[in-house]
C-alpha cells in the first residue's frame, strides 16, 4: 500500500523492476519480474515475482485516484482550508504534542506550512507594490487589482515551490487529507479500506502467507484495513495463513496524536493486541518524513502489549547507497523517503527486494528479529 502519491500505480512496478535487477546483481540472486495486470476493477496492480525458484504474488492496492481528487487543491480552497486547519489544531494543542513526538517530521510540515504562508504574502506584498510606488493615478485601480494581481502571483510561487526540494503543495494537501481522515470528513478512504481489506482477507489459505507492507501514509492506512478484518473475523491470522504487516516510513503519530482521531488510536490498540498479526516496523532516522523518535504505540499514547511490538529495526543510509551520492540527495526529501523500497549496496543489509521476494518467509524473519532489534542478513533474507 503505497503513500499519498498521485502516480499511477505502474510507476511503482517499475520502481520495483528496476531495483530488483540491482538486487540480483548485487546479491547473486536470480529475480524474474513479470509484466503487470490491472484487476477489472480497478483496485490493485498484480504482477509476479520468481526469486531464486521461490514465487511470490505482488500486489498494489491503489488509491492514487483518491490522492489525485485531493491534490492538487485549487489555490482557492487551499487558501481558505489551510488557515482554518492551523486554527484548529492550535486550539486543541495537537501541535505541541506532534513537536514533541516527531520532532523532525514535525519541522518539515509546520516548516512547509510556514513557506506556504510566507508564501502568501509575498503574492501580496508585491501585487501591492504598483499602488504604493507608481504614480499617484495609478492607485484608484491598481489597489483594485491587487487580489486578482496576488492571486496570479500565488499560483507562479506554488507552481515553483510544487516540486523539489520544497514540495509545498503536496505535503500541505497531504496534510490536510490526513486530518480530513483522521476527523471523517474523508469518506472516500474509508469505503477504499473496506475494499483493501476484503482484497486481504480473500488471499487467507490460498497463499502460505500474507504480508501487508505500508509505506508513509499507508503505514495507519494499514494497520485501519487489518482492524476491519479483525473486526468481522477476529480469528484472521490464526488459521493456516500467517500475517505480518510491515510499516516502512511509518507516520502513525502523525494522525493518531489528533483528537478526532478516536477511531484510529482504537485501531492501532487493537491490531497492537491481536497477537496472530505480526508486525515489523523499519525505520530510518535520516527520513525527515518520516516519525521515529519512539516507538509508534508509545507515542500515540496507547498502551502497549506486554510483549514488545512492533518489533523494529532501523536502517543506515550508508548501507543503501554510495557517500557521494548522499550528499546530493540529503534535501530531496520525497527521494530519501523513497529510499527504503529499494535496493540496498551493502549484501548485507536490509534490501526490500530482498526482503520481500526471498526464500524465507517473511513471519519468520520477524520471529527471529524479535527481541533482538536487528534484521538477520539480508542474505538469509
């Protein structure tokens, strides 16, 4: 389950092609990747992966429609919704609570929301420059003109700002869907988890075993469709099909540290407990996208089981990729936050492609990393 990404979802199975040919390089491992289907609704992306003689079914369960709907906003409805936001989360003191528990991430949205504004000023401040230095006739109509002139230049700043390495548009509309989520006034997701969770559900006893990966957002979006299986068939996991979820990049904190977010918490608390779930957390400290400061349950002020979970481990960056290239991409924030789903330089350190498309099977690695808080080789992996 992918993050808040517009693209469609064959940008993901090339990313996965392509990473698994690094992979098969640098691991001596054989990894066919086969072209990929779109079901006839719609919903996922399949394509199947043979590794070293060992088959596994990959499939992305897509919402970049869903994405696409909320972003990009209108600049209008942005500059109305965005201000009301700030208001509401200030009243409610979420915004000390997040500073304090995603310290980092924390920077990078209330940081992007400071340009965003400053951003708006600055359309206003020189869409009134006209009026206060030009001649003294302009002003009758150049004052006029300044919310349309402010208005223009708006649009030019964002349109600037929308990529890297600032991301403005994306992470404020990101923003502002999580917390449409997190209070309900996002219904759309909602009815796609009932669907993504009949699409797990369904795979229980014809696959030897079900792994749910969530990446960014997807990391509470997951943990929401487990809790509707669980909520309809509370013994999910415990018959002859293993489960695991695995949250990469997580940002749970993000939502579950909002007051509407009730449901949410109550679903992270009942997943935490469901001990036929396995779940493995990677994490990164050099992804300022991402929450890692404690552990998510802890952090989201629900009580965690008596026995750790989720089990984490945490990944250098200078086992995924070479020191010079680092210094290049140390502010391309989305790339760094990309960088967990793809192949690794070091043989052996955690790989994802490795780690998902190996001999042994994933419930089992975490069983192993469990209490121990590091990932066995990757080439055991």
């Amino acid at each position: 389950m992918p993050g808040f990404d517009p693209r469609e979802p064959e940008t993901y199975w090339g990313l996965f092609r392509r990473e698994s040919r690094l992979t098969s390089v640098r691991r001596g491992m054989a990894i066919a990747v086969s072209n990929p289907t779109r079901s006839s609704d719609g919903l996922r992306l399949d394509w199947e992966v043979e590794a070293d003689g060992a088959p596994t079914r990959y499939t992305l369960l897509r919402w970049d429609d869903i994405v696409r709907a909320r972003f990009p906003r209108s600049p209008l409805r942005r500059l109305v919704e965005v201000p009301a936001l700030w208001w509401r989360l200030s009243r409610s003191g979420y915004v000390k609570r997040f500073r304090r528990e995603a310290k980092r991430f924390a920077r990078v949205i209330i940081g992007v929301h400071a340009i965003y504004a400053a951003l708006v000023v600055l359309s206003f401040v020189l869409a009134s420059l006209p009026a206060w230095l030009g001649p003294a006739q302009w002003r009758p109509w150049s004052l006029a003109a300044i919310p349309v002139l402010a208005y223009a230049i708006h649009l030019g700043l964002m349109a600037v700002t929308r990529g890297k390495p600032f991301y403005v548009a994306h992470l404020v509309d990101d923003t502002a869907f999580t917390y449409d989520h997190a209070s309900g006034a996002e219904n759309r997701m909602r009815r796609r988890l009932d669907a993504f969770a009949e699409e797990i559900r369904a795979a229980e006893g014809k696959a030897s075993e079900i792994v749910v990966i969530g990446h960014s957002s997807s990391s509470f979006l997951g943990i929401e469709a487990l809790d509707r299986i669980l909520g309809g068939d509370p013994d999910f996991g415990q018959r002859e099909t293993p489960v695991s979820f695995v949250s990469i990049g997580s940002v749970i904190p993000w939502i579950t540290l909002d007051a509407p977010a009730a449901e949410m918490r109550a679903a992270l608390s009942r997943v935490a407990a469901a001990p036929a779930i396995r779940w493995l957390d990677v994490r990164a400290k050099w992804d300022w996208l991402s929450v890692h400061d404690r552990d998510v349950l802890t952090a989201s002020g629900v009580p965690s089981p008596q026995d750790h979970r989720p089990v984490e481990i945490h990944v250098r960056i200078t086992d995924l990729i070479e020191r010079k290239i680092i210094a290049r991409r140390k502010w391309n924030l989305f790339r760094m936050h990309f960088q967990l789903l793809m192949s690794s330089l070091n043989p052996e350190a955690f790989d994802y492609v490795a780690f998902v498309v190996g001999p042994e099977p994933i419930h089992s690695i975490i069983d192993r990393c469990r209490g121990a808080g590091v990932l066995p080789s990757a080439k055991s992996a």
